[in-house]
C-alpha cells in the first residue's frame, strides 16, 4: 500500500511540471510513468521519482536567487583559482556535499515525522493548511511578498568557510539557507511528498538527489569554468512556473472540499477544452509576464493567464484520473439501501469502501475494476461505493463496527446469503478481481 499512495500525487505532479500535453497519448505517457514510478518504488528502485526530484533541484539553481550568484560563489570557494582541474572538481564537489549536508537531513525528519500523514489525508485540519503554506509559497514565486533572511544574516553567512576545500563545504552548506527565498518554496513541495513515502532512507536520498541538481551548474562552473547566459527575465519567468506548479498542487490538496467539477468519464470534449486552457493561459502570460512590472493591463493578462493555467492543467488531472468510457461499475452510494436490495432480489453484494484522497482505490479501479470483463460481471451483484473522503463520515462507522476495519482499500464481496466470502486490502489484477466475482453464487 506505501507504494500505490503515490501513484496519482505524482501523476499531478507529472503533468503541472510539464505543464502541457500535446495529444490524448501524451497524456496516457503521464499515467504510464506514474504506474512505471509505483513499480519501482515497490521494487525499492526510485528512478522516476528521483529523476524529477533531481530536475526540480536544476530548476531551482535556474532561479533569481541563486543563478546570479553561481560565478561569484564559485570563486569565493576558489574552484576559479585552482592549479588544476582536478582539484577545481574537488573543491566545487566540496561545495556540493556542503548543500547536501544541509538538506540531506530534512528528507529523513519528513519522512520519520510525516509516517501518519496518510491516515489524516481525510481531515481538512491538515489538507487546508497544507495547501494555505504551498499558496503562501506561490505567493512568494510570483512575488508578491519577500522570504528573505535578514540582510545582516546573509552577510555573516555569507563570510563562513573561505577558500579550501573545508571553506567549500562550509559555503556549500549556507548556500541553501542564502537562497531561502526559491529553495524554501520548492523544499515544502519535495518535503510533503517525502512525507507521504513514509521511508527514511528514501528522504535521505531524495534530497541529496535534490542538492546534486541544485548544484549541479556550481560544479561544472568551478570544474570547467563554463560560462553561463547572462542572467535576465527568463529567471522571472522560471519562479512563475513554481508558483503555476505550487497553486495547482495547493487546490488539489483540498479538492475533495471544493466544488470542482470532474468527469465521470474520459470525453474528447473535456481533454480540449482543458488542453485550450492551459494553452490559453500560458498564451495570456502566466509564465512569461510579470506581476511586479509592466501595465495593469499586462498584470490583469497575467492573473488571467494564471487562473486558466491552472484550470487547464487540474482539468488534465482530472482527466488522467478518469475512467475509459463504458469501463465503470454502476455503483450504487447508499449502504443500508444496497444490503436491503441484495438482501431482496437474493443478488451477491459488492462493498467498495474508497476516498478521493486513497491513491490505492484510484489505482485499484483504474487497473482491476475498469476491465471490461469485472465490469460485465459485476451486472449480477448489488455494487455499492461507500464513500468515505471526509474524515468526519458517518459511513467510517459502517467500516470500524461492521467489518472491524481501519485502513484502506478495501473491497468486500458478499455472497447472496450475505457470507463474507473474499476481501481485497490492496492491489490485485483484473484477473484475479474477476475470478473472486465469478467464485460468488
């Protein structure tokens, strides 16, 4: 169950850092990659996600706060002055190990502390103030309000270590606190889902896999002294990506308490007009303009571009999160009402207990449930999906007294003299859910 609890947060996170799909089989890839990355986590292999953990910390080093001051910090360390390459590649790998040490550490505490953060994923005491801090954050990418460290701090920061490879790791290690401002925000993200894995040693390497992104540019400026473009809006234009990517994940966090409409089914019609609107917004500036220049009218194009990127791009999530046409189960969604009627017309019963926030429920349903063979089975039993996203719902007292249970998924299928005959709490294939529907008489 770990693993399939990050299936559909990373087929968010998929789709808004790529922040476009070009066809319907685009956005299948994004599902493909998604499943790709769950087998792998299962397997104790984190190649997807580290992967996008490792571009996030690149994109990062993209950023005003810390592309300017690549050269300038890489001379301080004195990879520029180095008698050799050799040793520029050390003292830059120094500075590089210093990032890590300070970042390294927080994926293992998120990790440790964040182990019960799945069973609250119901409570809006926590999903509200998660997506208020990743609002927060966006607020900051946009540039609405400063996250700055104190002027006085920076500068001492600024003094620590000096040149050698001890004053590199040194700088290295309060690079990350300077650059608080576009590290923070980013952190916050990477750090919620690290929470989610609920592994130590995936934080560990999570955010050293971050911190060599983040410093990838320092090392090979001070390795081969690269030159770098010059510094300019496009580092503007980066931070808006953030906020984009921020404010999509701050409104899926709290989805479940928002109004948001979403297809039952995957229609042509839904996909463009979601696709239009992404396009829409990033043609109206929400990347490339800016809040903090420019005309009211160019900053009202800005907001606008804004809001319909995001709503094209949670309109594409909602999509991915959809069910191929005729690939549905006719659920019923009242309990006692489906037990009577089973009860009635002498018909097996089929309890599914589920939550917006349940990634193995999703993943259940698209991968065993959606089969055209469990679907056409399904036709002889009484389904009912109960519904249990809210934490405060009176259907969790059907699941703790009735059936004794806590956690989910959980599926039930009773047989028609009411006998509890097979329980599924985790992911089977269509196969084996159809040969425990064709065993019920």
């Amino acid at each position: 169950m770990r693993a399939s609890t990050t299936r559909w947060n990373l087929t968010a996170l998929l789709a808004v850092l790529t922040l476009g799909v070009a066809s319907p089989a685009r956005a299948d890839m994004l599902g493909e990659l998604a499943s790709s990355f769950e087998d792998a986590l299962g397997s104790g292999s984190y190649g997807w996600a580290l992967v996008l953990i490792f571009g996030a910390g690149l994109a990062t080093a993209l950023t005003p706060c810390v592309y300017p001051m690549i050269a300038i910090t890489v001379s301080v360390f004195g990879a520029r002055q180095a008698r050799s390459r050799a040793q520029g590649a050390l003292l830059s790998l120094a500075f590089v190990l210093g990032i890590a040490a300070l970042f390294t550490p927080l994926g293992v505490i998120s990790a440790m502390t964040g182990a019960g953060m799945s069973e609250h994923m119901g409570s809006p005491y926590v999903m509200v103030p998660l997506a208020l801090l990743f609002l927060a954050m966006a607020a900051s990418m946009f540039g609405f309000w400063d996250m700055n460290l104190p002027a006085s701090w920076q500068n001492r920061l600024a003094q620590v270590g000096g040149s050698g490879y001890r004053g590199a790791f040194g700088i290295g290690f309060v690079n990350g606190l300077i650059a608080a401002p576009c590290t923070g925000p980013v952190l916050a993200v990477l750090l919620g889902y690290i929470a989610s894995s609920r592994s130590p040693g995936f934080g560990a390497l999570a955010l050293f896999v971050y911190s060599l992104g983040l410093g990838v540019l320092f090392f090979l400026v001070g390795t081969f002294a690269v030159s770098l473009p010059k510094s300019g809006k496009w580092l503007d234009a980066v931070k808006s990506l953030f906020g984009v990517v921020m404010t999509v994940l701050a409104i899926y966090y709290v989805r479940s308490w928002l109004p948001l409409p979403k297809p039952v089914e995957r229609t042509t019609a839904w996909w463009v007009l979601s696709l239009a609107l992404l396009l829409g917004g990033l043609a109206m500036g929400a990347i490339h303009l800016s809040f903090k220049e420019g005309s009211p009218l160019q900053r009202a194009r800005k907001g606008i571009g804004v809001a319909a990127s995001v709503a094209g791009v949670l309109g594409l999530i909602a999509w991915l999160g959809a069910l191929p046409p005729g690939a549905r189960i006719d659920w019923l969604s009242d309990y006692d009402q489906a037990v009577t009627a089973a009860a009635g017309a002498h018909k097996p019963l089929l309890v599914d207990f589920g939550a917006d926030w349940c990634a193995a429920c999703t993943e259940l349903e698209h991968e065993a449930m959606s089969d055209p063979r469990v679907v056409a089975e399904a036709q002889r039993f009484v389904a009912v999906r109960v519904d249990l996203t809210h934490a405060d719902a009176p259907e969790w007292e059907v699941l703790r007294e009735t059936y004794d249970k806590q956690g989910l998924p959980y599926v039930v299928l009773h047989t028609t003299d009411g006998e509890r005959r097979h329980e599924i709490t985790g992911l089977v294939s269509a196969d084996e859910f159809l040969s425990m529907l064709r065993s019920i008489h």
